[in-house]
C-alpha cells in the first residue's frame, strides 16, 4: 500500500488493541439497489475498496446482511490478502427477506451462522469488530439483549471475535451490555438534525468508547439542511462535508463510515471531512438539532 499524500482528517481512535483511522468507510452502498444484490459496476466497486486503502483508510464497516454477502465477497476479492493495518467491522443481528425487509435474526444459532459465514466470506480466521444490531429499520426498540449479546461473548471467548459492539441501541441496551462484557463501539443513528444520542457520546467518549453515527441516505429533510447549505455555501463547499466535518468536530471517539459506490465521491468525502469549522461555524450548525 502506497503511503497517502494527504494524512485523513480526524487523525486515529484506539478500538482495544486496533488502532483505525477515524475516517473509515461503509460499505453498504456497493451492494445493489436497496443493498440486495450484486452492484452493476462489478469493477467499480473493487476500486472504491482499493481507493479507501490508497487513502489510508483502515476502518471498513460491513455486515453479510448487504446483499446478502455481496459486501463482503466484493471485500475480500479486492483486498484479501488484507493489509495488517486494515480492520474490517461487521454486524450481525439481522438477515433480509424477499421484499428486501431487515428481519431480526437475533437468535443464538442466527448469530453464530452469521458469524461464521463471515468469517467465511470475508477470509478470516477471527473478526476484528462485531456489533449486535438490535431494534428494526425504524430504529432502536428497548428490550433485553443478554440472550444474543452473551452469544456473541462466548464466541469472543471461542477466539473467533475480537472486539464486541451494540448498534441501532438505546442507552439502556448500550448499559446491559456492558454490564455483561466490555464493549468498544456503538453504532447509531446520529447527525446534525438528529441529536438523541448527545449524552451517551459523551458518557461513552469519558470511557474510551467509540462511537460510530450513521444516518440515512440523504441525510437530511431540506427544513432541516437549509441552514446546513448556508454553511456550506459560505465556505464554498457541499453540505455532506459540513455534516462529515461537524460529526469530527463533535467528540474524539466519533468515528465515520460514509458509504459512496464511487471512489471519486470516496476522495471528496475523505477532504470535506478535513474541514476547519469555527466556533461561529459551529455555533450556527448547532442550532439544527436544538
């Protein structure tokens, strides 16, 4: 791998023993439309992943939900043999039906199949990162999860999971579990307009806790993005790299994993998110989620 020009905005974030870049990718958008089935640019979607390695990227989140298994195929067909620096994150927790649903497969034989074809699919002797995915598309839903989470600590102890995380969680999931074992990410929805998680980054960044936001494609409402466009527009820039910008500025242990099909886009997101925010900047764009 060729050293990049440019170090990535936001500089590294300790995950245990793994350091990875906070700058990180998803790789959600290469599967196909509604992230069922292959991409229909076989060959552009390699060049993404080896584009986010080029950069310097060593934090991909994944999940053999998308497709299914076509992210991870793609993966190891255009990294495999991987970097020692590259990390892989995938999820776990759900699968997907005919009508390209998210159905819950939170029971403890669906989470070991899922981990296991992972391991599989991706060409691994052990996963890096597994976060537990709870709740349904219309996000977190409280409810116990120490059957599932257990599942995934003695697959932990079996050697085959390196590090454990909770995605799509509320804050009192994201407690039980790590009452049961120690945790090093949290993966939700969390953006400018959408605040709800504010005092949990907080809790989990005193604790050495990453935290990983993802938001919907689109990101926001346009009520919502106009005053996020009239950032962008006075510092000549678009509104996604103010948002990527925001989320770095917002706590050290957030971690982001824009997705884009396109290594061009992959290059534009990976200098937006370098930009230098004031406080008036900052000030301004808070006021979005207030």
């Amino acid at each position: 791998m060729s050293t990049p020009s440019t170090p990535l905005p936001g500089g590294t974030w300790t995950l245990g023993d793994l350091t990875i870049t906070r700058f990180g990718y998803g790789a959600m958008q290469l599967a196909g439309p509604w992230v069922v089935g292959p991409p229909a640019d076989h060959d552009g979607a390699l060049a993404v992943l080896r584009e986010a390695v080029e950069l310097g990227i060593t934090h991909i989140d994944t999940s053999g939900a998308y497709g299914p298994r076509v992210t991870n195929e793609l993966i190891r067909e255009a990294l495999h043999p991987y970097p020692g620096s590259l990390h892989v994150v995938t999820k776990v927790g759900a699968t997907r039906d005919a009508q390209g649903g998210w159905p819950p497969a939170r029971k403890p034989d669906d989470l070991r199949r899922a981990v296991h074809e992972d391991l599989d699919t991706l060409g691994l002797d052990v996963l890096d990162l597994v976060n537990l995915r709870l709740g349904n598309a219309e996000g977190p839903h409280p409810g116990s999860l120490a059957e599932a989470f257990e599942t995934l600590v003695d697959l932990q102890r079996q050697g085959l999971i390196r590090h454990l995380g909770v995605s799509n969680a509320t804050a009192g999931q994201v407690a039980e579990a790590r009452a049961i074992a120690p945790i090093a990410c949290v993966q939700n929805m969390y953006n400018l307009a959408h605040r709800q998680d504010d005092g949990l980054i907080d809790d989990l960044a005193a604790d050495g806790i990453a935290y990983v936001p993802f938001f919907p494609l689109g990101g926001f409402s346009p009520l919502q993005s106009s005053v996020l466009t009239a950032v962008a527009d006075r510092l000549d820039t678009t509104p996604m790299s103010i948002a990527l910008a925001w989320l770095l500025h917002r706590s050290p242990n957030v971690l982001l994993i824009p997705g884009t099909s396109s290594a061009a886009h992959l290059r534009e997101n990976a200098i937006g998110a370098g930009l230098a925010l004031s406080a008036d900047d900052l000030a301004e764009l808070d006021k979005i989620g207030r």
